[in-house]
C-alpha cells in the first residue's frame, strides 16, 4: 500500500542577517526533497517579514523578483495546520501541513520565536523547540548551560548596553577582570561573526564594546586564547546520535563572516585529527550539552581547544546550522556514514516523532 505523500512546508529566508545563506542551505534541502514522498509547499519570509508563497518561490528569493508570489499566512483550524493565501480581504486555503522545515538561521528563525509560532499552530516542525533555540541564540545563556551540565567554557562576563554606553569605564574594569588580554568581546545573540572584535588592550577594548553594543543589548567579553577550532554535529530528541569532529582552519585571524560565508569554504580536517581519548571527550561533552539545552533535531556544538595547554572549552551552539549539502553540519554526517538525502529524511521524521510525543502530554486536569 501507498503510504500518504506527507505535505511539508520549507520555509526560508527571513528578517535575519542569515537571510541569504538561509535561501543557499534551502535551495540544498529542497533539492533531495524526494517528490515520491513529499508535497512541498515553498514559503519565503521577506527581509521586511513578508510571508510570500507560490511554485518556485525558492527560485524567486534567489533572483529577487518576488512580484508574482502571493501572501500567504499559516492558521490553524480544527486542530490542523493550513497554508492560506490572501485575497483581498478573504483568505483561501492552498492546503494543510504535516510538517513544516524552518530552514532558517539567526534571528527568528532560530531563536525560538518562529518555534513559537509553530508550538500555538500545533504543528511539527524541523529542529529544536522554543527553550532550546531561544537558549542556544544567546551565548551567555547557552555557556551557563553547558557549565552547569560541568562542561568547561573560556571565562567570561555579560554586560548590557545600557552599562555599555553609560559605565563604560567600570564596565572596562570589569572586562579586565575577566582575564588578561586578548579578550573577545561579542553580542550575545548574533551570528556569523558580525560585531565580535579581539581585542588586545584597553583602547581596543573600548571600541569593541561600543561596537558589539550596536548589535544587541547583551555583550559577553570573553577569554581570549589561541584556538583550534573544533565542531561537530549531534542528531536526534531524547536518545541523540553524535558524528565525528571536524576541524576548520581559518585564513583569517579568526573564523569571520568572510570566511564563513564569501569566500567560499574555508579548509576543515574531518575527522579532526585527535587521539581516541580527545575525541571521545568532544563527543561526550557534545551530547551532554545537547540534552542541557533540550535540543531537539539537530544542532551544531562548537567547540576551541587551547593550542597550547590542549584544554578543551565549549564555545556555542548552533541549533540551525548552516545546512548547504556542503556545510559543515552535514559533512560532519557524510563522514559518519549518512548521506545528506538520508540525514534531509531524518530530520522530518524526527519532526513528526517529537510532534507525536508532544502529544502525549496531558493538558486537560479533572479530579
Ligand atoms: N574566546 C575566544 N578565543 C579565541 N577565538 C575566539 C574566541 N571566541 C571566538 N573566537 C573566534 O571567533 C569566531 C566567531 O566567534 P563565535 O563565538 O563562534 O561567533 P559566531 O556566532 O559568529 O560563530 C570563532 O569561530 C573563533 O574563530
Ligand atoms: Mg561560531
């Protein structure tokens, strides 16, 4: 017998500063989407927060001619999810969702805000849930976390802007104590580098602060050490599976947008090159770190090993990671034996699971 094609929705793009890597890791996922198997419903949000869909809205975004896509809202109606499409002032349903596949990164689309949404919609969706996306988007959190599951993390310190901006000279007191220089000074909830500076001395640190205050209203001054870079991928809800580490080595000073993202990819080592004992350890710490977070799906764990002392510090945690077919996330995979169609496969089936579990949960409460 045939199964039911399952109807799923890929949405993409976003008000985030990731909204064209967002457009490259869909356009990989859509791909290997297998036609035997799935619908697919393509939803683009704008940089303005549009929601805009019709046949190659992919395609659309890509070439920035979005003029003949509709609007479209996502409602939910006796207890399903469905796609409606505006006209003029009614709605038309163009049909119900089993599954929706966020592919989208940095701010709401990661950060548990469009987890939200989904959670009042009722309907499964890729990745993690709301506490572990709005916990993973912050890196002060995130750290916090993973100490208090008694993995190591660089020192650090959280500022806000308003300490920034109006205490500036406590707030470099402060940041000194933290550690001796260089320090890293970062906002807490962007990505892909932008606004993290290193800074070597007191002048600079100053700037970084200012700098890093522009982008978010919580800074993290940080430890800096001379690091290899490490990461790996972690895959499943309550009984998670974990690849091999991966090693990037940076052109750059450190890892930056620029390397991450224009030009081209940077060289990685996967499996990194470590003995037995070490990359247990990653692979140890990684999980435990998934769990602390409630990660759900998949999540990328980053890691810096000291080059000198060889110690071992977590560094973040990215719940949508890049997700090209060639991004670390799922090279990570390849190198563990799952191909990208198969790990693409996994993810909505792990969806639907954790859906179908979060239905169990009793809501109703009669003596
Ligand atoms: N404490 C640190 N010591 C040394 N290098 C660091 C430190 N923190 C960050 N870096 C470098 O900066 C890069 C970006 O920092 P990260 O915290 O990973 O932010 P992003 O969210 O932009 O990936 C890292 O990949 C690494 O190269
Ligand atoms: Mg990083």
């Amino acid at each position: 017998m045939m199964q039911n094609k399952i109807n799923l929705g890929l949405v993409f793009g976003g008000r985030s500063g990731e909204h064209a890597v967002s457009l490259r890791s869909s356009r990989s996922v859509r791909s290997v989407l297998d036609p035997a198997r799935y619908n697919v419903f393509e939803i683009g949000i704008t940089l303005e927060g549009k929601w805009l869909s019709g046949e190659n809205a992919l395609s659309a975004f890509e070439n920035s001619d979005t003029g003949s896509l509709q609007a479209v809202s996502l409602l939910s109606s006796d207890g399903k999810v469905g796609l409606y499409r505006h006209q003029g002032d009614k709605l038309q349903l163009i049909t119900e969702l089993d599954v929706i596949f966020p592919v989208l990164h940095g701010t709401f689309g990661e950060d548990g805000t469009i987890q939200g949404l989904f959670e009042i919609l009722n309907v499964a969706y890729v990745g993690a849930g709301v506490l572990a996306s709005a916990a993973c988007m912050d890196k002060a959190v995130c750290k916090d976390l993973a100490q208090s599951a008694g993995i190591p993390v660089l020192p650090y310190r959280v500022f806000s802007r308003s300490q920034i901006t109006d205490y500036l000279e406590e707030v470099i007191t402060l940041s000194e104590a933290v550690s001796a220089y260089p320090l890293f000074v970062k906002p807490a909830n962007l990505g892909s580098s932008v606004g993290i500076s290193k800074a070597g001395r007191r002048e600079e640190l100053r700037v970084a602060l200012l700098k890093a205050a522009r982008f978010d209203r919580r800074v993290l001054v940080e430890r800096g050490i001379d690091a290899r870079e490490i990461e790996i991928s972690v895959l499943g809800n309550d009984n998670p599976l974990v690849s091999v580490p991966g090693e990037i080595v940076p052109e750059d000073v450190f890892y930056t947008y620029k390397d991450k993202y224009l030009s081209g990819d940077p060289e990685t080592i996967i499996p990194a090159p470590f003995d037995a004992k070490l990359t247990r350890k990653i692979q140890e710490y990684a999980l435990r770190a998934y769990r602390a977070v409630d990660g759900a799906g998949l999540s990328r764990v980053d890691f810096l090993v000291d080059k000198h002392s060889g110690e071992l510090f977590l560094s973040e945690i990215n719940t949508m990671p890049g997700f090209t077919s060639i991004s670390m996330y799922p090279k990570l995979w390849k190198a563990s034996g799952l191909e990208y169609p198969d790990l693409v496969d996994r993810l909505i089936a792990l969806a639907l699971e954790r859906k179908a579990d979060q239905d169990k949960t009793v809501r109703r409460y009669e003596d």
